[in-house]
C-alpha cells in the first residue's frame, strides 16, 4: 500500500450554523459526485435539529477547498445557480447533516418531505409537518428569519404570542451553533475519494443490541448486578444448554415481548409518557422487563428442544422464530398440550416453507408473526400462526446439497437428532439417553471421541454419510431420511 497521502494535515476550524448556511445557499458549498445519494427520513432531520438545541454534537465535517466554477448546483430539494470561486466547499463527509440543515430552513426546501421540519411551541420540541396545522407551528424557514419570525407573530400565529420569547430563544440557538470542520486543501481527486472510503467503509457500525444498550445502560452504580442483554444469553444457555444467543436477537425477544412489532424505534421502550410508545405491559419498569424476557426465552427454548426437536442454536432455521416463540410463550406460559403440538407444527413449516412466504426477511417475518399473537388470544393466536404457513412449500428437505449452515441441513440434522443418536457418550446402562449437554458438546466440537458429523468424501457425501452413524436402530437398519424427515416436520 502506498504511503503516499496529503501533503498538508487538514486545518480545523468552526461555523457557525448561520453562516455555513449562508454559504450552501449562495453555491459555496457543493456535493462532489463519488457521494452517496441522500439517504435520511424525516425523523432523522428532526433529531439532527433536536440535537442542534440541545447543545450536543453532531459531527464534525470534512470539507474540500477548492476553485470550482460557474455551475447549477443541486443541494437536496434546492437548485442554486452557483457562481465561480476559488474557495468553494466539496463536502467529503457530512452531506447528509449539511443537505438536511440547508433544505429545513429554506422556503422551498421545508416544503419538501423528509425537510418540512416545523417548531412545536407548546410541546417545545421539533416535528415533522403536522397534518393539522395551527398557531403553535412555527416552520423553520420562518424560526430561522427574526424578520419573518416578528411577522408571523403578528399573522398567522398571533394566538401564541405568549410564546414569542421560546421562538425567539430557539431561533438564536440555532443561528449561533457552532459546528466543527476539517478543511482539505488537495488536488488529487483519487486521493479525496480515499478519504471517502476510509472514512464510510472502515470499522464496523454500532449494531441495534449496542445502542439499545448505551441508551438504557442506568447508572454506573450496581451496573454489574443488572440485568443485561449479554447477562440474558449467558444465564438463558446457563439453564437449558442451548447455546449462546446473540445480543440482537435477545433485544428483539425483549421487545416482542412488549408489542407486536419488535423493530419498532428503540428509543422511546421505557418511555410510557410518550404517545407514540404503545405497550402490552404498561408501566413496566426496565428491570422487570428483562427479568421476564428471560423467562419467556427459557419457555421458548425448552418448548423448541423439548417439543420442537431442536437441541441447540447452531440448529435454529431462523432466528426470527425464536423470537415470534418468545412473544407466544410471554402470554402464555402454559400452552394446552394441543396447542403445543399446532405450536410445533407452525415451527416446522415455517423453518421448511418460511422463506417462501416471507422472503427470508427478519424484519418482515417477525412483524408478520408476531402481530398474530394476540394477547388472552391462545387458541387464536396458535391457529392464526399455523394458518399464516397456508401459502407455504411443503417440500422435503433434500440431501444432495448438505451445508450445516443452511436451514436444510439444520432440518435434517434435527431430524437425526429426534431419532435419539447413539454413541459411547449417550449410553447409560446400555440405554439411550437423550442429553442436550451432549448435543451442545458435539456442535462445540468439546467432546473428545464423540462420532461426531464425519468429514465429506468424494466418494460420500456427508449428508448420506452421516445417517447410520447418528441414528441407526438395534437392528442395525438405519433410517431413511425423507420418512424420518417428514415425521419430524409434520408435512
């Protein structure tokens, strides 16, 4: 890799707010074409202004000086006749907040979605454009203008005058916030678009489980004695053997737990002040919250090795049934026995035919799914799941392209497993005895001379090659796997 870069360190400066505007209006500040298209909502633009209020950071930006000329620039919704210059602004990192800040308070551009952000006097807080207008919103393009801001105080929202000091404090606020900035002087083009990647692709972006976390980490104090999403796996695979389950699909159980749709914003979880923040348990506290998620991903794993055959996570199909388990086995800790079986039904043609009906998407199989538990609804909610795989293929799980991280070769490895495998490690007395222990060793790869899956050869696949090792009967005859497979999955 070269070594060769910029030939000057970036000089820091700041802006105020007011003025890096200004200069995005008059063309000064411009999108270089190696950017990304613009990529936020509105809730993000209206988080970005909330921010700005509140006095936290936002990011520094990195900015390219240098002669651009005579041009018509497209900034967001705003197409600016750009003049010539010599120290013109290419945003390098940054466009998104610059875009969203240039298009919010101007006229033409808070006209257009996701920009048409307006001031919420009463509630003192920034939101998208409200569907019923009325003197308490003010649109930023006229918070942002002390001329247009006096005027429209005396027009259109002349019943909230009282209000008059918030907007003229929030308007000054925002005129005045300082926001950091890299300037690049260099000619190489190749070298900025480095930058660009370096600066987009290296390292990896914090996950859900991550920032859930930091939201709702408490105090420091008594940290190591809370409940945590990390703590929940390690006790849940403490207490059934199952395996460790990641912190995402943890934090997604917690919150289908708590309403329909665990990919809902995670921000407001705790929030039962806020409207917008519906619950299946009102008023629960955060630690109780945990506590009981824990207990239903304990229910819904026993149900899945106990019932469902499925002895450790590395046999999961799809992580987002576990999920939809937990919700169910939430509400109903103590399913009837006939529910149990629809229950274990549901599981199996969804891991076989899910992906034809739902696409293979998380998101899109968790909210389905767990939508159609309803809460006091057993009977319903068990029918409504088994009826939600009408539409699905009922094939048998084929063999000839085996791979253990596939939902196939999971399906078949369950089904061996159903038939109770038999080596010196499962003997007790002389007798077969089912362990989950055993099945977490054997996946772990932990216990010593166990016959685990053989290695493939050419001259026998592994999926074929597997079967009378794992789960051949007394008479020494081994099962075949379509009728083995099909009893387990209940097609």
């Amino acid at each position: 890799m070269s070594t060769d870069g910029l030939g000057t360190q970036p000089s820091a400066t700041t802006y105020e707010l007011e003025d890096l505007v200004a200069q995005a209006w008059q063309g000064r500040v411009r999108v270089p074409h190696f950017q990304r298209d613009f990529r936020w909502g509105s809730q993000d633009v209206v988080r970005l202004f909330d921010s700005i209020i509140k006095g936290y950071p936002i990011g520094s930006l990195l900015l390219w000086v240098r002669h651009s000329g005579v041009e018509s620039v497209t900034l967001g919704e705003l197409r600016i006749a750009a003049p010539e210059g010599e120290n013109t602004f290419w945003v390098v990192d940054g466009q998104q907040r610059i875009t969203s800040i240039a298009n919010a308070l101007h006229p033409e551009g808070n006209r257009h979605s996701p920009f048409s952000v307006h001031y919420d006097l009463k509630a003192q807080k920034f939101v998208d454009r409200p569907r019923v207008m009325d003197d308490y919103y003010i649109p930023l393009p006229i918070l942002f203008d002390l001329v247009e801001l006096i005027g429209w105080f005396s027009d259109s929202g002349r019943g909230a005058r009282e209000y008059f000091p918030v907007a003229q404090r929030i308007a000054t606020m925002l005129r005045q916030y300082k926001i950091p900035a890299y300037l690049v002087r260099q000619d190489d083009e190749e070298v900025l678009t480095d930058i660009f990647d370096r600066m987009n692709n290296f390292g990896k972006r914090l996950s859900r489980a991550e920032i859930f976390s930091a939201l709702f980490a408490g105090p420091e104090e008594g940290s190591a004695q809370r409940l945590s999403l990390s703590r929940i796996a390690e006790r849940v695979d403490a207490q059934t053997g199952f395996g460790l389950i990641d912190a995402n699909t943890v934090l997604h159980s917690i919150r289908a737990r708590r309403g329909p749709d665990p990919m809902r914003d995670i921000r407001g979880e705790f929030a039962d002040g806020d409207r917008r923040v519906t619950s299946d348990f009102p008023g629960e506290s955060q630690e109780s919250a945990y506590a009981e998620s824990e207990a239903a991903l304990v229910r819904a794993v026993a149900f899945l090795q106990r019932d469902a055959g499925v002895p450790h996570l590395s046999l999961l199909t799809y992580k987002a049934l576990l999920v939809v388990l937990v919700r169910f086995f939430a509400h109903f800790p103590e399913p009837t026995e006939r529910n149990r079986i629809l229950l274990r039904r549901f599981y199996w043609r969804a891991a076989v035919g899910g992906p034809t009906v739902f696409k293979g998407s998380f998101t899109q199989v968790s909210r389905i799914l767990c939508a159609l538990v309803r809460p006091g609804h057993e009977e319903t909610s068990v029918q409504e799941l088994v009826k939600s795989m009408d539409r699905s293929v009922r094939e048998i799980p084929s063999a000839v392209r085996f791979r253990t991280n596939e939902a196939v070769g999971k399906i078949i490895l369950c089904s061996w497993w159903w038939l109770q495998p038999r080596s010196p490690l499962l003997l007790v007395n002389g007798t077969k005895k089912r362990s989950f222990g055993a099945a977490r060793r054997t996946v772990d790869g932990g216990a010593r001379g166990a016959p685990s899956f053989p290695a493939r050869s050419p001259e026998r696949p592994a999926a074929m090659g597997c079967g009378p090792a794992l789960h051949s009967e007394p008479d020494g005859v081994p099962r075949k796997l379509p009728s083995t497979t099909a009893t387990v999955v209940g097609v």
